[in-house]
C-alpha cells in the first residue's frame, strides 16, 4: 500500500510560494502526505508519525486548504478532463 503523492496530478496541489522568511521547515509535500496518511488510517491526529511533520503543521495545510476550496479543485479538476489513453 503506497501512501506517498505520485502521479500527475501531484503539480496541481503542491505549488510554491515564496516566503520573505525564507524556505519552509517542512515541504509541503510530506504535510500532505500526512493528512493522506491520517484519513487512510483514521488514526488521530496527534499520532501522526513525525516523518511527516507536526501534527499542528498537518492539520493546519488541511484546514487551510478545505476553507480556500484548494481541495474542491483538486478533486474535480481531474474528472472534468478525459482520460488520455498511454
């Protein structure tokens, strides 16, 4: 079972923004593959394995990106578009 953020859809959800303070602590890629980890383990979220970050931090990049619809398009930006086949 593989619970890392592969695929092509990866660029849509993970874009950088430059921060005046300078680069993050943690990428925002291990923070979402904590919240992946957190909703297919249901587990709590102060039991989030550090390997991906705080559990604040986690929640946090979860919370922020439900309220601005982040989410929402992630999730139906891909079934509006046809499939290509390989």
């Amino acid at each position: 079972m593989q619970l890392t953020s592969n695929g092509p859809y990866w660029s849509c959800c993970c874009r950088r923004a430059r921060s005046p303070a300078g680069p993050p602590r943690w990428a925002r890629r291990q923070l979402i593959d904590g919240n992946r980890f957190r909703v297919r383990t249901g587990i709590p979220w102060r039991d989030v394995p550090e390997k991906y970050g705080p559990w604040g931090r986690v929640f946090d990049l979860l919370r922020r990106r439900q309220r601005n619809g982040t989410w929402q398009r992630i999730f139906t930006q891909p079934q509006a578009r046809p499939m290509r086949r390989t």
